[in-house]
C-alpha cells in the first residue's frame, strides 16, 4: 500500500477545517480536485474517511484512525526535514506545545527568549491548553510536546518530571484570613474570588476540587493572568489561588499576603509529556534539556 504524503496532508487540513472547501483552499486545490483526492485515498484504504453534508464534513471512525496516524506521519516528516537544514539538528526546525495556564504565563516565556534568542532558525506554536487536551494532543500528534502540573494519567506516554510547584492562597493585606498559618480551600468559599479566564486549566482545576466539596466557587472577576489577578486581590476586590512561583514574583512589586493551602493537591510535580524521546528531533530534545536545567 502506497501513501501520497501530499494527501496525507491535505486529509490533515480537511479534517481540521469545517469544510472540504476550507480544506482544499488550505492545501492550494480546487473543492474539485481535492473531493477527487480523497474519494481515492478512500478507495485505497476501502473504507469511508468522511461524512459530507451541506454543513460540512465529519470524520467517520475511519477518519479519525487515519488523522491520528497521518499527523504522526507528517510530525516525523518535519522532523526529517529540520534536522538537514543549514543552521544544525538542534538549530532550526518549528515546535508546538501544548502547555498548563502557568507554563504559558509564567516560567515558558522567559525560558523559550533565551532559547530562541540562541536558535534563529527555530519556530514555536505554544498553545494553553486544558490538561486532557494537552494529554490528547501529544497521544495523538498534534503536539510535539506537552507540560501539565499535578497527576498524570498518560499511558503510552513518557513522563519527565523537571521541576515542583505549589499552590497558596493569596490576600489583600488586613483579610480575615490573612493571620492563618494555612487554611483549606473550603474555608475559602465564604468569600469572593479572582478567577483567571474561562478555559484556563487552573480555573477548570479549582473548579472540579470545589464541586468534589460540594460547594460553591463565587468568582467576582475573571482576568487573563497571574498579575492582573494579583493587582485586583492587592486592590481588595476578592481573594484567589495562585502558583507560588506567580505569588513571590508579583509579590515583589504589590501588597500581598499569602496563605498555605492545606490540600493535598496544592503541591504539584510539573512535567513534560512526549511520547518518545529519542523520537523527537534535536531542537525538541534541546528545549527539554533547557527546561530542566532551567528548574535546577
């Protein structure tokens, strides 16, 4: 059975596309030749890849077998690709990771500036995602890598733990809580709170570890990151949780007070999800040496 990698690209961009003719336009073809593209992967594969309507197409479960594989397959191409390119194996080549809200916001930054800023011919797509979503991505493909905080379930996978975080309380100055030594996170429900965005895997978290309580998470306001959450806490409009790697940092600059949890979900080992190292290219393997060595 021959494979065309150019249809295996083009299966990709419809599948992730509402539409065969957004699909096409993606792949630079005509809904024409691409619909003829398809009908004969199916015809090779002998099995029905899509569901088409006047809404658009739908993976059949064929479909979703072959989009796993065919990201697979084209992930390993560009991988090839990046390692015969002039600047090195460790130099060029473009990675994507789907990352924890924390990651994203707070320690990824500053070390992909140092790590790009030595690469010039590196790319990154670094994309928050929810911490299943992250699991999903990397199992599936369409991540190079992965990074979570907390438990892992991701068999198939490898697990690189690199560094351990945790989770406080932090407080406007002269709070009712603020003179605790540590409080849980029921205790914390009688008063308002400052939420980050709705997606954000610390807010999707928080909120599972409030309904296994069986209460209530009042949130005042929602904000897009750890230092706007800390400006509104420090202005007194409400109380929130937040990494402590975000809480010494912003602390330096406002009036903070911050409160040990006592849970015990509120230490979290932070880790890099691949499915195989030695797999991955050399600029991927690179940036997760630079993230473990970052955290030492």
């Amino acid at each position: 059975m021959h494979f065309d990698l150019a249809d295996l690209r083009l299966f990709i961009h419809i599948a992730e596309s509402p539409s065969l003719t957004q699909g096409a336009r993606r792949a630079h073809l005509s809904p024409a030749a691409a619909s003829a593209r398809i009908k004969a992967l199916e015809g090779q594969l002998d099995s029905r890849l899509l569901y088409r309507d006047s809404r658009g197409v739908e993976l059949t479960p064929a479909g979703s077998r072959l989009l796993q594989h065919a990201r697979l397959i084209m992930r390993q191409v560009d991988y090839l690709k990046s390692e015969f390119t002039e600047y090195g194996a460790d130099n060029a080549g473009h990675i994507r990771i789907f990352a924890n809200t924390t990651a994203v916001t707070e320690f990824l930054p500053e070390v992909l500036a140092g790590f790009l800023a030595q690469r010039p011919g590196v790319t990154v797509d670094l994309q928050e995602k929810l911490s299943r979503d992250i699991v999903r991505g990397v199992l599936d493909g369409s991540t190079d890598m992965g990074i979570i905080a907390g438990p892992v379930q991701a068999e198939g996978l490898q697990v690189l733990h690199f560094s351990t975080d945790r989770l406080l309380l932090a407080l406007p100055v002269g709070h009712p809580l603020a003179t605790e030594k540590k409080v849980t996170l029921r205790q914390t429900l009688s008063y308002q709170h400052i939420g980050l965005h709705a997606g954000s895997t610390l807010l999707s978290f928080l909120r599972d570890q409030v309904e296994r309580l069986g209460g209530n998470l009042s949130l005042r306001i929602q904000v897009s990151s750890f230092e706007a959450v800390c400006r509104m806490i420090e202005a007194g409009v409400g109380i929130g949780v937040i990494p402590e790697s975000a809480a010494l940092r912003h602390s330096r600059t406002m009036q903070l007070v911050t409160v040990a949890l006592d849970e015990p979900w509120a230490v979290r080992e932070r880790s890099i999800l691949v499915r195989d190292l030695e797999a991955l290219p050399g600029t991927v393997r690179a940036l997760i040496a630079t993230l473990t060595c970052a955290s030492h």
